[in-house]
C-alpha cells in the first residue's frame, strides 16, 4: 500500500470515528499498528523457521534468542510509521517519538549484545577444554571471553551515551563538560584511569596472552589455575579452593610464574638429604622402578643427581615428567615417599646422622662386660 492509499484509509477511519476524541482516534490507530506488526512478525518467524531451521540447527536458535528483540523493533517500527498520521498534541506526540527513539536505541543494543554472545558461542563450538591436550582449546577460549567482555562493555557504553545524548539538558552538559576541560575532568580521568589500564590490559591479554583459561601459575607465592578472566580482574583458584582475585593489569606490569605457557607437561623435583654413605646407582634404579610403575608418569624424563655436598649430608635431586601439574605433584609425593621407604628398608644407614667421636684422657676407657 503506497502513502495515498494509507492516508486514505487514515481518513475513512477517522471519519468512522468522528465522535470519539482525537486523543482516543491516536490511540486506536497505535494498538492497530502494533497488533498488526506482531501477527506479521509471528508469520516471518513461523515461515523462516520452517524454511531454515530443520536443515541448520544453528539457525533455528538464532530465530528463537533474537524472537524477542525483533518482535519489540517490528512494533516501534510500526508506530515511528503511524505516529505522524496520529491527531495528537504536538507535545504528545513528541513525547511519544523520544520513547520509541530510546526504544529503538536500547533494542540496537541488545540485538549487539545477542549478536556478539551467539558469535562467541559459534566460534567456540569447536574447541572443548575437557580434553587432555586442550592448549590450542584454552587459547581460544581466552581470546574469545576477553574480547567477548571488551565488545560488550563498549556496546553497553556506547547504548548509554546514545539514549542519554536524546535528552538536551543532558547533551549540553555533557558538551559543557568536555569543552570546559577544567579541574572536573582532570578528576574523572584520574577516577577512570584504573578502569581503562584494566580494559586496555585485558585486549593486550586477549591478543599476547600471558595467561590463558585453567593456566596453573604462581601469583603472590600462591600456586594455582586461572579459573576466570573477566573485564577487569582475574580469578585465580587456589590449591586448597581458596580464590585469590587480582586485577587484569597485575599480568602485564608484574612478573608470574605459568606452569602451562606452551604445554601442560611439566617436570617436578623431588630433593633428599642423605648420609655420604648412600649408594647413590642403587637409589636410581629404585627411582626409575617407582615411575615406570605409576600411572602418574609420562614416560619422557626420569633423573637422579648429586645436586649438593654439605658438611653433614649430600643433596639428591630426582627429575620426574609428568602430563599436568596436578599429576606432577602426585607423582613427586609418591616418588619421596617409597625412596625414603627404600632407604629406611634397605639402606638405614644412608640416613641423615651425626658422627661424635669420644676420646678418653688418662686411664683406658672401661671395658664392656
């Protein structure tokens, strides 16, 4: 129907209802224009998913996540249409065109926010981080969920300047604002710089990625898995399930350990203290027996040096290889374990002890009976 035919149909209803107040003539023709929108909407959304949505799955749940966003832009669609036929007050009616304006400002932002979430979901729909080799898995994950928090606070920002910016008390303060550049902005810059170091650090993150999702690092001398990395701190889990929460600039400015940087795998040591008498190949061929036992091992490194000679005892140190840092621990705990059971059994006397020699001055020592 082109414009003539619309405002001829406005008329003819118009002059039906002459009677009635213009006001209420106003509001018939919205109800109208909104209920036909929502039956037009619901035959796009039957007619579309039948057409796509038994042959993509994927499809069929973009139409149901973004039902609601486009139903609510096909109703203010449909009245910004109608409005100017509608015999209201010029006051009302610019009432009116500010609502469906900030109507149609906040569904931008929610059908970016929805678009964004199912493009993250998408992308990451082929990488699972239950796997034992889940390295390239954890890079992407990492990438996707920064970057993800980054698009969708600057969406959210961006929403809340458009609709506020609708409003001219608030446009003009805000241009008085920033044109004074005074002691004010000074202020709310210094107030807003950790919040943009934080947003900044996290796309650095996103792209070099010092850390990523269940990386086992060492931050504030607490060993841990990163658990979480959101806008603007991370959350490390702790070995005893404690949370430690550290800001997402901490992992540019300061130095950490990453256990996990280019692999799970990980080598562990395990360090004795013994007496100079210990046979030192005999406790070697014991620990390679201990690994090539548990499951614990991954069959790559398995070593035994003399790290260390004291005045009163020698330093072995055991290498041992594992898959992850958790069986690497493990593993190192079974490894002192059943050497200090193997020297207690079979060698007690490359223990740890203290030598003393007693030496008698004038007569000879007593005789044992």
């Amino acid at each position: 129907m082109d414009g003539t035919g619309f405002e001829t149909v406005v008329e003819d209803v118009e002059g039906w209802l002459a009677w009635a107040p213009s006001w209420l003539f106003g509001l018939v023709l919205l109800t109208v224009a909104g209920l036909l929108a929502l039956l037009l909407h619901q035959t796009a959304v039957l007619v579309l998913r039948r057409t796509f949505g038994l042959r993509h799955p994927f499809l069929r749940s973009l139409f149901h996540e973004i039902k609601g966003p486009t139903r609510l832009a096909a109703v203010v669609f449909a009245l910004g249409t109608v409005l100017p036929s509608a015999p209201f007050d010029r006051t009302i009616q610019a009432g009116i065109g500010r609502v469906l304006l900030l109507a149609f400002i906040v569904l931008a932002g929610w059908m970016a926010l929805t678009a964004a979430a199912m493009a993250a979901d998408l992308y990451l729909r082929r990488f699972k981080l239950d796997v034992e080799d889940n390295l390239q898995a954890r890079k992407h994950v990492t990438q996707v969920r920064i970057l993800k928090r980054a698009l969708d606070t600057l969406i959210i920002v961006i929403t809340a300047s458009a609709a506020l910016m609708t409003f001219e008390s608030v446009r003009q303060y805000g241009v008085s604002l920033f044109a004074s550049a005074g002691i004010a902005g000074i202020a709310v810059g210094f107030a807003a710089r950790p919040v943009l170091a934080n947003l900044i650090a996290g796309v650095q993150l996103a792209v070099t990625q010092p850390i990523r999702i269940d990386d086992a690092v060492v931050v504030e001398n607490e060993w841990g898995w990163i658990e979480e990395i959101t806008a603007t701190y991370v959350v490390v889990r702790l070995w005893d399930w404690r949370r430690l929460i550290v800001p997402l600039s901490y992992f540019i400015e300061k130095p950490f350990q990453n256990w996990t940087r280019d692999g799970a795998a990980i080598i562990g040591s395990v360090f004795l203290h013994v007496d100079y008498t210990v046979p030192v190949e005999a406790v070697r061929r014991k620990l390679e027996e201990i690994v090539k036992d548990s499951k614990l091992w991954d069959q790559r490194v398995v070593n035994l040096q003399v790290t260390d000679a004291k005045e009163r005892s020698v330093q072995l140190r055991a290498l041992v290889s594992s898959r992850s840092s958790p069986a690497n621990w493990d593993l190192r705990c079974e490894v002192r374990e059943k050497l200090i059971a193997f020297l207690q059994q079979d060698f007690p006397g490359a223990l740890p002890r203290d030598r003393a020699e007693v030496a008698w001055q004038g007569a000879a020592p007593p005789q044992p009976a």
